[in-house]
C-alpha cells in the first residue's frame, strides 16, 4: 500500500435521525474516491457529538485531480450534505510520521 502524504480532516455536526444516511453516503462517495486514488478514509463520532473523518492521499495533486474528474456520486454528497446541520473549515495535514498498520 502507499503511504499518504497528505491527510485532510473534517469534521460536522449532523441532524439528530440522519447518522445511518450519512455514514452511508460518506463510504459511497469514499468508495469513488479510492477508484481515483484515495488511500482511503476513516469517519468517527466523538463523545461531543461531533462527526470527524480523515482521508488520505497519496498527494494534493492527487486529490485535486479526483474531485476535478466526474464520480456519478452527487446523490450521495447531496445525502451528506442533507444530514449536515453545520460545518467546520477541513484541515489539510501534510503526514511527517506514519506509524499506522497497512
């Protein structure tokens, strides 16, 4: 497997009743993405409430070139972006230590 070296962190807070929905969604569109080069991604709900996801890649050139290009997954971005009642700003990482198992 490649190492990334770039991560990108997000974070929301969702409506009450569209967890289901949005997790869904977020491995659909995650899904795409590893066709496009996306080292993949990992979505968590922490104790305050707030749904963080991180995804990796390869490079930021990498990543720009795979949301450019059409995935035939806006139903499900628009079903995110349904369940999302707010947003916070994403944080791009660049990866200087990588100890996570492949």
């Amino acid at each position: 497997m490649s190492h990334p070296g770039l991560v990108v962190l997000y974070r929301w807070k969702l409506k009450s009743g569209y967890e289901t929905q949005f997790q869904n969604a977020w491995t659909e569109v995650t899904k795409a993405l590893l066709a496009k080069g996306s080292l993949g991604s990992r979505l968590h709900h922490g104790d305050d409430d707030t749904w963080y996801a991180y995804a990796q890649w390869p490079s930021a050139e990498v990543r720009h070139t795979a949301f450019e290009s059409p995935s035939n997954v806006d139903d499900a971005i628009e079903r995110m972006n349904d369940a999302i009642v707010e947003y916070f700003p994403e944080t791009v990482l660049e990866v200087v230590a990588d100890l996570l198992l492949d």
